[in-house]
C-alpha cells in the first residue's frame, strides 16, 4: 500500500513541478547571492560556507513545507487517502516522496554551491564537498519527518505556515548546529565522526516517532 501511495505522490508533484522548484530555486538565490553580500576572497567564504549552505538548506524545507498535506487536505483528497489506508502509511508516503523531490535535490545541488562558496580551495579540501552531502543526506530526512509532524499538527488551523515555523524551527536548531559543525570541522582538519554519528541518531529517532506522530495528527486534524 505504501508503494501505491507513493506512486501516486510522485504523479500529483509532477503536475504542481513549479511548486517543487521554488524551494530549490531559493536555495540556489541565497547561497549564490552570499558571495555578493560580503566577500569574494575565498578563504572568507570557505569559513562561512557550511553555516550558510545549511541555513539556507533549512529554510528551503521550511518553505516546501506547503507542499505536504494542504492540498489534498483542501480538496478532500486527504480524507480517502485515511480511509483507504492507515495514517501511518499515508505519512511515510507523503514523507518519502517529499524528500525525493526537495530534500535529495538539495544534496544533488551542495557540490555546486560547494564550489561556489569555495569549500574545495585548494587542493587538499576536496573531501569536503563529500562531507557536505553526507551531512546533508542525514539531515535532510531528519527535517522532512519533523515537518510532517508539524503541518499533521497545524493542517485545520489558520496561517498554519507561521504556527509550522513557531513549532518546528527550535527541533530544526539541533539537526542545523550539528550539520553545519561537521563541514566545519572537515574544513579544520578536525574528526568529524561525532557530528555525523549525532546526525544519524536524530535520523533514527525521527524514523522511528515522526511518522506515527504525524499519522496520528492527521487523523486528529481530518477527523
């Protein structure tokens, strides 16, 4: 069943594909425009890049939020989806494909912002772009699960897009602080083995709570 409901998310995204490249093309504007703001000299940016790649990374999934469960919970198409299927299964579909279309692109995207923001200067730091996609391979699922929490929690209200950001931005601090530390301390030469370790573990956790969690919000919220 859940093979089916993701089947069928994928064909809704491709019909709403403007929808998906906002968040990506936001990422791309923030992270390319860093440069202009404050320094071209790339020592400067090989400092800044992984605070600035991450924020902007989470904003991106903040903003593709919407995309979860507002339209199918507006035209009704959410309620058949419950009946037909547990929560549960109807969350990790929606997780799953909301992560194949937002969050797997950003980490397609990090080696090139990577070498814009300087991250491989000099010829010794060229694992550091693998550093980055790997903190963001663990990060951004972790962002995924807790958002559908947040928008199962916040789908009847009103302006649920600023109640999402007052609940889910203090859990997304965590996930930001250690993704962004572990690309730093690569560009140091220092172990980075801790950060991502602490990354999986928020990654599991979240696998384990975040789709039961949500699942059971949206009945809550349809019913």
């Amino acid at each position: 069943m859940i093979s089916t409901l993701l089947k069928r998310e994928l064909k809704v995204a491709r019909r709403n594909w403007i929808g998906l490249a906002i968040p990506l093309l936001f990422f791309i504007i923030v992270v390319s425009l860093f440069p202009f703001a404050v320094s071209p000299e790339a020592p400067m940016l090989q400092k800044l890049a992984p605070g600035v790649i991450w924020v902007a990374a989470l904003l991106s999934m903040l903003l593709s939020l919407e995309q979860f469960y507002r339209s199918d919970f507006q035209d009704g198409s959410l309620e058949q989806l419950l009946l037909m299927s547990s929560p549960t299964s109807v969350a990790i579909s929606k997780i799953f494909a909301h992560w194949l279309l937002t969050g797997l692109p950003l980490v397609i995207l990090s080696p090139l912002l990577g070498l814009l923001m300087q991250i491989n200067y000099g010829f010794e730091h060229i694992n550091h772009t693998w550093v980055l996609m790997l903190s963001l391979m663990l990060g951004t699922p972790t962002l995924c699960l807790l958002g559908a929490v947040g928008m199962s929690l916040t789908l009847a209200a009103n302006r649920n897009g600023l109640l999402v950001s007052i609940l889910i931005i203090p859990l997304y601090v965590p996930v930001l602080i250690f993704g962004a530390s572990t690309v730093t301390a690569s560009l140091e030469s220092l172990r980075y083995n801790g950060e991502l370790a602490i990354l999986g573990a928020f990654l599991m956790i979240a696998i384990v709570f975040a789709p039961f969690a949500s699942g059971r919000a949206l009945k809550i919220s349809v019913g």
